[in-house]
C-alpha cells in the first residue's frame, strides 16, 4: 500500500575524493580542504573501500604535538596516541570501514550515522567497490519535497484505503512538511494507525487531525495517547 520509500542511490553524491592507503598526512589535509569534505574513504585496487579517514582521525597529531601524557592517559587513549605518530592514511584510518550500499533506505542509512556518531558513509556495491558517498545533508534531502507531493502521496497511499468514500470524508493539507488530515470518518480508531503510516511517509515533518465520527452521536470518541497524533477526534 506505501509508496517506495527512497534510497541511498536518490540522493548520494556519485563523484567522490578517495584515498590509497599509501597517501600522506599532508595530502589527506588537502585533499579534505578542497573537497570540503570531513572524511575520506581509502581505496585499493581497482576501488574496493578498505577503510575511511576522519578530522577525528587527523586531530590527535595537533592534540598532542607539544604535549607528554600521563601513564593513565597512555592506557585511556592508547588508539589517538598512535594516530598522533601516524604519518600514511594505513595508519590513520578506521578499518573496516562502515559502509551501506545504494539500495539501503534512507532510514536504515541514518539510523547507521546515529549510532556509529558519523557525519559520511561510502556506498559501495555488492562487492565492495566504491560507488559513491552518502551524507548527513543528503538524508535530508527528502524533506525538501514539494508540500502538494506529500499530499498526492498521502491521499493515494493512505487516505483512500483507510479513510474511503462514502464512508468517510476526508481533506488532506500539507503545510511546510505538516500533514493535516481533516474531515468525517466512520471509524476513528483507525486515526493511530494513519498517523503511523503519514509519519513514514518521507518528507513529512509532523502529522495533524482534525476528525469527526460519522454515525451514532453516542459513541465515545477514539482513544489517542500521549504518544499519538495532535489533533482531535471527536464523535
């Protein structure tokens, strides 16, 4: 019943800056600042990503540069220690690399960036080779969608198989991501399940209703939680 969500192929950047595992401490800082870029992945052969090089990486050589740390800092930070010494992207970098391919969703791709505290994922195909870079901006991207998009969707996808005429009468607005669902429904209890589905819709920033219950006067009206939609559903 819902829409193909989008994937990692709809927004990543397809031409890249990569680096061999040979490549200098000074050329990896120049190659980020002109590609204005906070990571890089390494490559061997004819593209296989072998790892990925960060600031967080390259950040422990100014860290400690005039600096003599103590034996509990020694054990404490044994890996930046080591990266401060590092002088080739072999040394620097994290290895494996943590990498999603194009067809994850941008949902899986983002959930990936949050837990792993990563602002860049490369994309790599079934066996490993490069294709491209994904970014924090690009899982964004999604919520630039036109407002009459989101609509169309939501009135296609959701509306008409929950909420059909004549039955029910249903308006659906989107304002600035915001879908707004107002209207006569017969049965209200159906309103969590909307709301659930109008959130996963992609570029939808929240969800809104503004509902009635077709029918018997008397009957109570449906129960949302704390944790469910804004809105009213009154009989």
């Amino acid at each position: 019943m819902h829409g193909t969500p989008h994937i990692v192929s709809d927004v990543m950047t397809h031409t890249v800056a990569a680096i061999g595992s040979g490549a200098t401490f000074k050329e990896i800082v120049r190659l980020m600042q002109d590609w204005k870029v906070s990571a890089l992945p390494a490559i061997e052969g004819e593209g296989r990503v072998i790892g990925v090089v960060s600031e967080a990486d390259l950040l422990p050589k100014e860290e400690f540069r005039d600096s003599d740390p103590d034996r509990y800092t020694q054990l404490r930070r044994l890996s930046d220690l080591s990266k401060a010494g590092a002088v080739t992207a072999k040394e620097l970098m994290t290895s494996p690399a943590l990498t999603v391919h194009p067809d994850t969703t941008l949902a899986q791709a983002a959930r990936t960036m949050a837990r792993a505290k990563v602002k860049r994922l490369p994309v790599v195909d079934a066996v490993g080779l490069l294709e491209g870079v994904v970014s924090r901006a690009d899982l964004l991207k999604v919520f630039l969608r036109a407002d009459e998009e989101i609509a169309e969707e939501v009135r296609r996808e959701i509306v008409s198989y929950l909420f059909p005429p004549p039955n029910s009468n249903v308006r659906t607005e989107v304002r600035d991501g915001v879908v707004r669902l107002v209207g006569r429904v017969r049965d209200t209890s159906l309103v969590p399940v909307a709301a659930r589905l109008v959130r996963a819709v992609e570029g939808v920033v929240d969800v809104e209703f503004d509902l009635t219950r077709h029918g018997n006067p008397t009957d109570a009206p449906a129960g949302v939680t704390e944790n469910e939609p804004r809105g009213t559903a009154s009989p």
